[in-house]
C-alpha cells in the first residue's frame, strides 16, 4: 500500500489549488466554468473582498452591490473563506428565495 499524507499536507494543497483556480465538481459542465471564469475571478474575488470590507452582507447582497451574477459571485465568497479574509458573522439575513443566508466580514473587522 502507498504511504498516505497526513490530511494537512492535502488540505494545503487544496486550499493552493483553490485559491488560484476556480474549484469544480467531477462534471465537465462544472469544469468548463471554472476554466470559463478563471481569468475573471481573482478580480471579482477582490471586488467582493472590497465590499464585504465596506459593508457585510449575504452573497446575494454583495453580487447586487456589484452588478455581477449571484452565480459568478458566490463561490468566491468560498475562496476568501478558505484564504482566511472572511468569516461567518453568526448573523443571517433572508435571501430572495426565503431562506435564511450568511451574513460575511473580513476578518479583520470581526477581529478588530
């Protein structure tokens, strides 16, 4: 049997990966969109890092601040968990569809 890594070498390796590409599922589908957005989403991740710095909200309300599509927008709120720039507030506001969402901040004002 192979030698296996101890699950923080894997969850760094993914967390490189996933910060400087954007994650799919094991479907071509998902994969042609993350390859279709790649060389927009490390500046719609730090357009979304901006405004959540101004004003914490849910995905949905940061996407309308920003004029882009929930669907481009919310997993970069994924990827600045993972990098550590956001956090869950604890707060949760409803979406559009009725459900209760996430209120995000950076970090640093949950910190600070």
């Amino acid at each position: 049997m192979g030698e296996t890594k101890p699950l923080t070498v894997e969850l760094n390796n993914l967390v490189s990966h996933y910060l400087h590409h954007p994650g799919f599922k094991a479907r071509d589908t998902s994969r042609d969109a993350a390859d279709g957005i790649a060389t927009k989403a490390p500046g719609l991740r730090q357009r979304v890092l901006e405004e959540v710095r101004r004003h914490p909200g849910t995905p949905e309300e940061i996407s309308a601040c920003l004029g882009e599509p929930l669907l481009s927008c919310r997993p970069r709120f994924s990827e600045l968990s993972i990098a550590g720039l956001i956090s869950d507030s604890g707060i949760r506001r409803p979406s559009q569809g009725g459900r209760m969402a996430i209120v995000w901040v950076a970090l640093e004002q949950k910190n600070g």
